[in-house]
C-alpha cells in the first residue's frame, strides 16, 4: 500500500512523530510532481450528468459492531506521545510491522538515526523474537516485507541517492537469518501464486512486482500503469484480480499541489497483461494524494468503489466484476478524511474515514451494500491484508503494532517487541 501520507512534515513534527521513510518519501513525491508540473507551466509562459442508478434498500437487521478481542486491545488511533522530537539521534526507530502469516512478523528497526537498519522477527505470534542486521547501507532506507511465513525481502534505497535506479532487492527464505541479493526479471504477465506488491512511488512511476514466496525472486511488470498517480489494492484477496485504483487527470490546486481529477479502478485478471478500466463521475476519490477511490471485494465479482465527493461518502457497486456499476443511495458526512474500506466475511462493508490522529477517524458500517450506513466503534477492518491464516493490519505510524485475525472480524493486538 502506498503509504500513509501527510500534508507536510511540519504536521507530522508538530504531533511528536519521529519521521519515517515512508512519510518523507510521499512528501517528496508530491514536491517532485509539483515542482514538474510548475516547470511546464512555466515553459508554456514563456512559449506563449448523465443519470446515475440507484441500489434499493433491502430489508436488513443493524450491522454489527466491528468487533475486538484479546487481551488488551489499544485504542486504534492512539493520540501520539512520548516519541523523540524529529532529528533527535537517541532511541528506537522501528517500521510498519508485516506478516508473513499469523504467526511470522517482522519489522526494521534501528537504535539511532545513522545506526545499521536492522530486523526482527517472530515465528510464535510475538511470544519470542529475534533480530539480526539487514545488509543495507546505512544512510539508506528499507521497505521490508513478508511474501510467506519465512520469506522476506526487502527494497534498499541510499538515502544520498533516492532515484529509483539506485535500488537494491534482497531476499531471505530462512525468516531473515540469511540473505541474498535479488535482480528483478521483467516479465509480460506476473506469475501465478506469487504475491504482488505495489512500491512506494506506485505503478504509475513503476511497474508492479510479484515475488516467488519459495525463493524470494523478483519479477517486475514490463508496462506501468496508465492511471495519474495510482496504487495497487493490496487488501484485495489474490483469486479476485490485480486491482489498481488512481485518477485519469490533474490539476493544480491554489497552493500548488497536485490534485488528482476522474477518480478509476483499472482490473487485470491474467497477471497484468491486460487492463480493463471504469471511470467515476464526480472525482470520486479517498485520498488527496496517492491513488482514487478505495476498492473492496472478496471474489472479484462484488466489488465496491468507494470514496468522498466534496465531503460526503459516496459508493458504486459492481455485480459483474467492475463491467457495469451503479451507485448505492447511502451517504454520510467525512469531511476530507482518508477512506478505508473492506468487505468484511460475513457480508458487512465497512469504512474507516481517516487514518491518522489528526483527521479524527470514524468507523461506518453498512449491512445493505452502502445502501444505508450506520456509525459503530472504531477498530480495526476497512484496511485488512490478506495473509495464510487469516488477516493483519496496522494502525502505522501512529500505531507501531499490528492486529491480527482469523476472520477478518474479531481482531486482537500484538504489541511491537521491546528492542534495545
């Protein structure tokens, strides 16, 4: 997933975070796309409703609260607090938790900026862990993750040389006792049963990869993605398609940002070798910055497009696989917020809108297929990773643990382990 993204640094300094790779990566993504777009203005300066369907509203009981078990469960986007100011050198650094399935997680850390990138890992579900050295430079960054229980590679890139051609895989098939380095193959179709992966910068700037889970090899898209600014749906199960969620335009907003305009999903079913794309009315979006509308399905068949359109919540439904789609008659307030959403096992959708401390999240549940929604406890749900065994997901950063479960609707807390 993409990652979480910020407004600025400034922010993100302002709450007592210390900044992550990931944070600052997405911000110089967009400094990168607006100082692009400003040169074109510049050198041009000097060179010179249609009718919407709407779902019925079946009779159906009150949809279930998103349920939390364990045994202490934190809040789910806990106020931050007690985190080293940004530029301090003393103190753990770790990264976004990931899974190889419910019991092998790992994560980065490092005890101080400039120290080695390190990992640990668990192959008991957190009762023990175990740490070790990644064989990245130190003044790089490294995007870790987990492609089986005990196959792990990871993305170095040198913090003196961010561009993309300076990157570096390497892989381990031993939970991260060993190591190896890894050059990509480019391929026309991504192999089946290898899981995908969507890069920081997203498929619109590189192509997707998938990674063998047996052997840690790495084969990358031959094209990019045709989308503005797109990611790759990654809380979608495997057997339901590569789904890729961005925008077919761009404008440049008043205080120079880049805005992404026509919200779309594009489908491939066969690895990437061929797209099929739907266009939303109305620049239906879940985000400012990277990628459209928040895409849930568990069979590709049933799918959900969901988003906001100035403030309010505003879902699409699609029984055919993405071919037609209509648009639910529910809503509800959000605001800006950041959407999240999932189709959870028993049926309900739920939506998280915000991500971070700072956008005051809300969880909403709906029962009918977005027909209706109702408020409910916020937790963990509307962004679930799909792993053997069950599900995951982070609360990152402002959470720096992970939730786990089995079926994607009762979830309970693993707490990060204590490093030195």
């Amino acid at each position: 997933m993409p990652e979480l993204d910020f407004t600025g640094l400034r922010d993100a300094a302002y709450r007592g975070f210390k900044p992550q790779f990931e944070n600052v990566l997405a911000v110089a993504r967009r400094r990168r796309r607006r100082r692009r777009v400003l040169t074109v203005a510049t050198a041009a300066m000097v060179l010179a409703g249609s009718g919407v369907a709407v779902a019925g509203r079946p009779d159906a009981p009150g949809p279930p609260s998103v349920g939390v078990g364990g045994v202490r469960t934190p809040d789910f986007i806990p106020i931050p607090g007690g985190t080293p100011s940004p530029g301090t050198d003393r103190g753990v650094a770790t990264g976004r938790p990931v899974a190889g399935d419910l019991d092998h997680i790992y994560l980065r850390w490092s005890e101080c900026s400039g120290c080695r990138i390190r990992w640990a890992g668990t192959e008991d579900g957190g009762r023990h862990w175990r740490t070790g050295d990644l064989p990245a430079s130190v003044n790089g960054t490294v995007d870790l993750r987990a492609v089986g229980p005990r196959t792990v590679v990871g993305r170095s890139v040198p913090r003196l040389g961010p561009d993309n051609r300076y990157a570096e895989w390497i892989a381990s098939t031993d939970g991260g006792s060993n190591w190896r380095k890894v050059q990509p193959r480019t391929v026309e179709a991504l192999p089946v049963g290898w899981p995908v992966l969507g890069l920081r910068t997203g498929p619109t700037d590189e192509p997707l990869v998938a990674v063998d889970p047996a052997t840690g090899d790495v084969a990358q898209l031959n094209r990019r993605s045709t989308l503005h600014n797109a990611m790759l749906v990654e809380s979608v199960p495997a057997q339901a398609g590569l789904w890729v969620s961005g925008f077919t335009g761009e404008r440049v907003d008043t205080d120079s940002r880049i805005i992404g305009t026509g919200g779309a999903v594009e489908v491939s079913r066969d690895g990437g070798r061929t797209w099929s794309r739907h266009e939303f009315p109305d620049d239906l979006t879940a985000t400012d910055d990277v990628g459209g509308p928040a895409v849930a399905t568990r069979d590709g068949r049933t799918v959900y497009a969901i988003g906001r359109v100035r403030g309010s919540l505003v879902v699409w439904r699609s029984a055919d696989g993405g071919a037609t789609w209509a648009r639910a008659a529910g809503t509800a307030a959000v605001g800006d917020r950041t959407i999240r959403a999932a189709l959870r096992p028993d049926g309900v959708l739920v939506v998280q809108a915000g991500i971070s401390a700072r956008e005051d999240p809300l969880m909403l549940a709906s029962s009918d297929g977005g027909a209706t929604w109702d408020r409910t406890a916020l937790g963990p749900g509307a962004d679930p990773r799909p792993v053997p065994g069950g599900f995951v997901q982070t609360g990152w950063p402002d959470s720096k643990g992970v939730w786990l479960s089995t079926d994607g609707a009762t979830w309970s807390w693993l707490d990060p382990p204590e490093l030195p």
